[in-house]
C-alpha cells in the first residue's frame, strides 16, 4: 500500500503500476491531458499533464501521466502558478500552430491564454493545420492494431505525420482507429459506394458487401488480419454490423456470447 497526498488530500492505493494521472483522475482531481488515451502506453509529448512532486527536501516537475506511484510519502501539487505558467506556454504554441482547431481553443480560454507564442512573422503560413502532433494516431496503429501505416516524419517546425512517401501505405488496414483516437478530427474518413478514403494519409480502401442488406462495411484487403486481431467472429466478413445484430436476435440462444468469440452452441 502506497500512501501520498495530492493538493493536500492522503489518498492511498495498492494499485501496482498506476500513475499519478490515473490515481488522481480515479479521486476526481482534474489533470489537463492532450497525448494520453488509456488504450495506449504513455508516451509525454504534450507535457500538459505536468505536476510538482515533493519527497524530502526535493521538488520536481514530472508528466503525471508517465509518473508510477510508488514511493510512500509524496506530496503532489497539481495547480501551482509554476504549473499553470507551464501549460499556458504549450497553449500558447499549440494556438500558433492550430488557430483553428476549437479543443485547442477552448483549452487556451480555459488556461487564460489569449496570445500565441510566436511573433506574427514566425507563425506557420498555413493556418489551418490541424494536427497537434499528439502521436495518438501512431500509437493506436502500432501498439493496438499491430502496424505501422503512419508515423513521424522530418524534425522541428517541420514535424508532421505521414504515411510512407506521403502515398498509400502497405501497411493500413483501413480499420480508421487512427480517425477514432485523433482529439482534433485532422483525419478525415469518407466512404463512398465501396471505397473508404482515408486523409491525410492519401488512402484508399474497398470495402467488402454485407451478404444480407448489400452495403459495403469493412475493408476489403484486411478482414481477415483485423478477424484474427480483434478476435471477432467469422460472421464479421460477411454480415454488416446491423445484419449481425439481427441474426444474432433471431438466434438468440444457439451462440453462447459468454466469450470474446461468439461461438455456436452444440
Ligand atoms: S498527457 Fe502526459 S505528456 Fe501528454
């Protein structure tokens, strides 16, 4: 059992493992985050999840989100005019970067930022950009569907994400979990007859045809890698979710639900 306090309050856990960030969203303390989803491994981009932590004589400022709870004792400061001073200077950047973009917005009124950090001439020519460079999109491709269509590409000011030479990748499996974890909605799917486009990333993927009500709605080239992923059942290519749900109240009581294959009882 780990005893620490944070803004004050003793707050136990025998958690193994849990942050600072998880521990205290779990007592409904609030820790601003952008590049944290709990699907995925921590990763410290954005560096909004800062907090102070005290043990001893010493005071240090940690991501939060990547911050185990493990020593006994600590005190944890989430608030603290350093802090807010912290993340008011990344808003203030995000806002340069994405003027556009309403979370960043809302995120910049809410820390009291109302300046962007870089001078008018040094702002980036295109002021719709979209993405904030959080990696989620990376890291949900990687770490939960097993591939690498996208990633990092150049350094700096010129940072982005991208698929491989900016064309379609070998690699997606159109499955858009990209498009799902994305805070901002810089990317775009769209999905026409039997084709799914999938932007930025210049890609385009055909989608299978549900045997019973004949519209197109899972990737064609990847059924079988996400089936076999996903551990979702064989009726997956074949039905359209909608149909699968009819079938399966039609059929209540012959597949046994209980486990994560649906599994057709003898
Ligand atoms: S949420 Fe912790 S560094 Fe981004």
């Amino acid at each position: 059992m780990v005893s620490i306090t944070i803004n004050g309050r003793e707050i136990k856990t025998d958690q193994e493992d849990i942050t600072l960030l998880q521990l205290a969203r779990s007592e409904g303390i609030g820790i601003p985050t952008l590049c944290f989803h709990k699907a995925l491994l921590p990763y410290g981009a954005c560096r909004l999840c800062v907090v102070e932590v005290t043990g001893g004589q010493n005071t240090k400022i940690v991501n939060s989100c990547a911050y185990p709870v493990r020593e006994d004792g600590i005190s944890v400061q989430t608030n603290t005019p350093k802090l807010k001073q912290i993340r008011k200077n990344i808003l203030e950047f995000l806002l340069a970067r994405c003027p556009e973009i309403d979370m960043v917005k809302k995120m910049a009124s809410g820390l009291g930022v109302k300046e962007k950090r870089l001078p008018e001439k040094s702002l980036p020519e295109d002021q719709t950009e979209e993405c904030i460079l959080c990696g989620l999109c990376v890291r949900v491709c990687g770490e939960v569907i097993g591939k690498e269509a996208i990633s990092f590409v150049h350094r700096g000011a010129e940072r982005e994400v991208a698929a491989p030479f900016y064309s379609q990748s070998k690699d997606c499996v159109g499955c858009t979990a990209c498009h799902f974890v994305c805070p901002t909605g810089a990317i775009k799917v769209k999905e026409s007859g039997n084709k799914r486009f999938i932007s930025p990333w210049n890609t385009e993927i055909t989608l299978v045809t549900c045997e019973m009500c004949g519209i197109s709605f899972a990737p064609e080239n990847s059924g079988e890698y996400l089936q076999a992923k996903l551990g979702l059942p064989a009726e997956w290519l074949k039905l359209c979710p909608q149909c699968r749900r009819k079938v399966a109240a039609e059929t209540m009581g012959k597949y046994d639900f209980t486990s994560r294959n649906v599994i057709l009882k003898k």
